[in-house]
C-alpha cells in the first residue's frame, strides 16, 4: 500500500491492485454489506423527509445520500455523486432504509419477466430523443 | 426486507420503473462513447468491489484468491416520460470482471456488444457470456475512421453469430447512430421475449 503522494490532505491511501481502500470503509465502520438484502446498481432511492441533523450513528455522507435523494437516484448515480463504491453506498443506504429516512424500489430481478408495456414504453421514448 | 414500511414509503412518490442496458465490448471498443452520446448527462462513474461473499462461489478464474478486484463502469441515464427510466452501463469486456457481469444481466433487458473490427476478438468473451446466459444482445460495429470496412455478413461469420442475432453498423459518438442501437435492441429484445412468454399478460 502507498500513500498517494499527490493527494496533500494525505487522507487517500491507495492499495496498488484495489485502488483507495481506507476512507469508504471507515465510512461503514468496517461493514461490507448492507443491513438488509441486495440493492441493485439500479434500485431506485428516495427520500422519506429530511433526517434530523444530529441522528446518531449517522455520518456526513448519509445526510447528503438523504438531501440528493429528494428526487428518487438509483444507487449507481448516488455512487457517482460521492464519488464512493457501490458497495459502500448499500451499506450506508441499509442504515438510513433502518431509520425509515429512505425508500427503496428494487428492479425487475430477471430477464423475461418485464411486461410489453415497458418495451413499448422504451422504445417510444428512444425514438423521440 | 422491511418491505411493508418501504412500500408505504415508496407509496408517497411514484418512483419510476428502473430498466438497465449492458454497452458491452473490448477496451477502447466505444462503450463510454456510445453512453455518452445517448445519454441525458454526460457519463457518471461508479465501481464495483468483488468482498468475501463472492470467493469461493463465483468463478475466480482469472483472478488470485483473496484479492480485492475492482471494476469501473461508466454509465448514462435516459429518462423516459415520468414512468421509466433507463440506464446504460458500459460493462468492461475482460473475463476477469464477470462478477460484475453477473449482477449487472441479472434484469438487463439486453445488451449492445459494440465491435472494433481492428480487435474483433476483444468481443468473443461478451458474445459467448450473453449467449450463454440468455441475455438478448445485438452486435453494433463500431466504424473507427481508420479502421477497414467490413460487410455485416463477414462480421456476422467471424463471430459466429446464431441468425436471429442483428449486427449493425453504427458511429458510436453520433446519437442518431446509437440511437438505432438501442432501439434494434429493444426491438430484438422484445421479440425474444414474446418468443419465450407469449402468454403473459400484456399489463403488470
């Protein structure tokens, strides 16, 4: 593991194979994954109301996933936004869907089983972009 | 899953239905190209980290035991009306990467392996891994300035293509061009399955 010489804050430590390993797991508190089932890259997050400022347990990170979630974003996108793994983002996720402050909406799980209606639907609206 | 209290939730807004695309290919291929000049922003960046649970189940091969693997995906988002939205990943061709592939398919509604007819190998292992799951996928031929032209049916042969496979030509940094993609795509995609459930009802 290097520290990464550029960065002057010293704060991202880099492991040469898996790339910046420390911050996003001190963030779970060591957690790799959620306190409850899968969460799709596409599952949809939403805001339930604003978390109250000082909910313990509850760092920086989950207030922000909780105010850009005020308009529903799938977990890839709150992954973008942080600029945080995936896996790091359904762990947070599971803490604020435990305190109610997030909902949740899985995708479809398997091929096949999607109705007409949302091929048609898609198709439609590639064809009018 | 507490889903009594997410479902009442959820039932305050109503949340769109999420559907994702795979823009599969070789490095250098096109994949973040053709996401970017279809999509509504441009690329966003999230990343994927193989832990524990996948040791020991999925097929490491490839990959030395115990080692974090860690992929990138770059990916784009189309709304479409307030009721769906789609979303495209650009999926990383290498075979070491197929435990990201396994949870992005699981759902897909299909998938574009883009070919760079300079490297048309890169995009064996995408074609052999959809065929093999079952994941409907089209093949769009990215045409590089540089690269010779080929006709689809040489394209289609090299590749080895079963025939209801559609192979398209596209500029993968034009909309219309991955436009077409996408919409041969979901075409196919939706054929396929009226092949494989004809009896579904049409309304969930």
């Amino acid at each position: 593991m290097t520290n990464l010489s550029g960065d002057p804050t010293g704060e991202q430590w880099i492991d040469d194979e898996a790339g910046r390993i420390v911050r996003p797991y001190v963030m779970t508190r060591g957690r790799t994954q959620p306190s409850r089932g899968k969460i799709d890259l596409i599952t949809l997050v939403v805001s339930t109301g604003p978390a109250a400022a000082a909910e313990p347990g509850l760092g920086p990170e989950h207030h922000v996933i909780v105010k850009i979630c005020e308009r529903p974003l799938s977990v890839a996108e709150i992954s973008a936004h942080l600029d945080l793994p995936a896996g790091t983002v359904r762990v947070l996720l599971g803490d604020l869907v435990d305190r109610g402050l997030v909902a949740l909406q899985e995708p479809v799980q398997e091929t096949g089983v999607l109705d007409l209606e949302t091929y048609k639907a898609v198709l439609n609206g590639l064809r009018t972009l | 899953m507490d889903s009594g209290r997410s479902d009442r939730d959820a039932g305050r807004v109503k949340l769109p239905t999420a559907i994702k695309i795979l823009i599969a290919g070789g490095f250098g291929a096109g994949k973040t190209t053709m996401v970017g000049s279809v999509s509504e922003t441009r690329p966003l960046r999230t990343e994927e980290t193989l832990t524990d649970r996948g040791v020991g189940v999925d097929d490491l091969s490839g990959v030395e035991a115990k080692r974090t693997t860690t992929v990138a995906m770059d990916f784009g988002r189309i709304s479409i009306g307030a009721d769906h939205v789609l979303y495209l990943f650009g999926t990383p061709g290498q075979q070491r990467f197929w435990f990201v592939w396994d949870e992005l398919a699981l759902g897909a509604m299909g998938a574009v392996v883009i070919a760079d007819t300079r490297r048309l190998a890169d995009c064996f292992p995408s074609v052999d891994y959809f065929e093999r799951r079952g994941t409907p996928f089209i093949v769009a031929v990215n045409c590089f300035d540089d690269a010779k032209r080929y006709e689809v049916a040489e394209i289609r042969m090299a590749l080895d293509l079963p025939p209801d496979v559609p192979v398209v030509l596209c500029d993968a940094r034009v909309k219309e061009s991955s436009k077409t993609v996408l919409v041969t795509l979901v075409e196919h995609a939706m054929a396929a399955r009226l092949r494989t459930r004809p009896e579904q009802p049409v309304t969930r």
